[in-house]
C-alpha cells in the first residue's frame, strides 16, 4: 500500500457515467477479448470493467471513499480516498477468446490463471492485488481455488471476476476475494447490471 498526495489525480468520480461509458466495451465481447484503445485511458478495456466492478463492491460494503485510476505502467490503481491509499492491480486473462478455445473449466481455469502470475516471484507480488478476469468456466467451487492458493502466494488479496449472463435483460458477474489471511473465507458478490446500463444492484451470494 502506499499512501499519497491524490491532488490532480484522474480517478473515477461518478461510477454512472464510467458504466454507460463502458456499456458498448461490455456488449461487443471483441473488445474485452482483444483489447481497444480508449481515449482516456491507458488500460485495457476488460481492466478498466473489472476495476468497476471490483470498486462497486467496495463501495457498497466500505463506502463511496473508493475508486480507481489510471496507470501509465501497470493495470490501475485501486484508491481509499478518504486515507489517501492506494494498491497497485495486477490482471490475468482466462477469457473463451478464439485463440484460447482449449482452456479448461470450472476451478481449473480459474487457479490455472493464478498460478502464472505466482511462477513471475514474490518481488513481482509483493503489495499488489491479483485480478483474474475470465468467462466460460461455467460451475466452479470457490473453496478449491482457495485451498489451491492459500498461502501459495505473495499477493495482498486475489480477485476473480467473472460473467454470470449476459443478455437483453442485462449482464451479471461474480466477484470473489480471496484472503490469505488465517481464518477468513472468500466471499462472493453478485454485481448485476440493469439492461439500460444506468444503474446496478450487489448481492452476496452463499455458496
């Protein structure tokens, strides 16, 4: 974690218009498979949609003191306004793209993605938080990533977010948390966005 001086810095401010902003990126897959150049952004689109819906949780269980920013070197930044902290994102991809058509399902997918980023070093870990963003994994247990990875790594938390649905009646992702810290369970959130792309809801999900 570091703590400074967020004077001029672009952070997200109003995470309605960032949604409606984002809408078209989420409806063309293409774009969150491959990647677009943004005009005020230097991440990749599907890091820019995870660090929103990684915030939206935040927001709801830690308040509107949360948020994101942009990174001219990494995948983002994820922000405490109020104590002037922020933590460094690190993502992974494990989406259905065409090139990739023979990953695996379920957890597998999921802690295969996580294990390539722990073989780069725990200097490479060391004050990040991992974000895995993937799709086409279908039924997974959570508590089998967990035990794959506890203490298996040098993040300070592991994110997986992942699409529920997607359709005419709007999208869903999950997004899971997994601690490392002794005694504390992953905790999954629904994020479920409306079809206008104007407004969402966030449930816990038990599992």
């Amino acid at each position: 974690m570091n703590m400074i001086d967020l004077k001029d810095k672009k952070l997200i401010k109003d995470f309605k218009i960032a949604l409606k902003d984002l809408e078209p990126l989420v409806k063309d897959p293409r774009f969150l498979w491959r990647g677009r150049d943004l005009n005020n952004f230097t991440l990749r689109p599907r890091e820019v949609w995870a660090n929103w819906l990684i915030c939206v949780v935040f927001r709801k269980l830690h308040g509107d003191d949360i948020t994101f920013m942009d990174d001219n070197k990494g995948d983002g930044f994820l922000v405490d306004k109020k104590r002037r902290i922020i933590i460094p994102t690190e993502h992974v991809c494990a989406l259905d793209i065409p090139e990739a058509k023979d990953l695996p399902r379920g957890e597998e997918r999921i802690i295969n993605a996580i294990k390539l980023k722990i073989s780069k070093g725990p200097e490479y870990a060391n004050g990040k938080i991992l974000v895995v963003f993937f799709d086409g994994a279908g039924k997974f247990y959570r508590n089998k990533i967990r035990e794959a990875i506890y203490r298996k790594h040098n993040f300070e938390t592991v994110f997986c977010v992942g699409l529920l649905e997607s359709g005419e009646d709007g999208y869903s992702y999950a997004i899971t948390e997994f601690k490392d810290s002794y005694g504390d369970q992953s905790i999954t959130h629904k994020v479920i966005i409306n079809k206008d792309f104007d407004n969402w809801d966030i449930v816990q999900i038990k599992q």
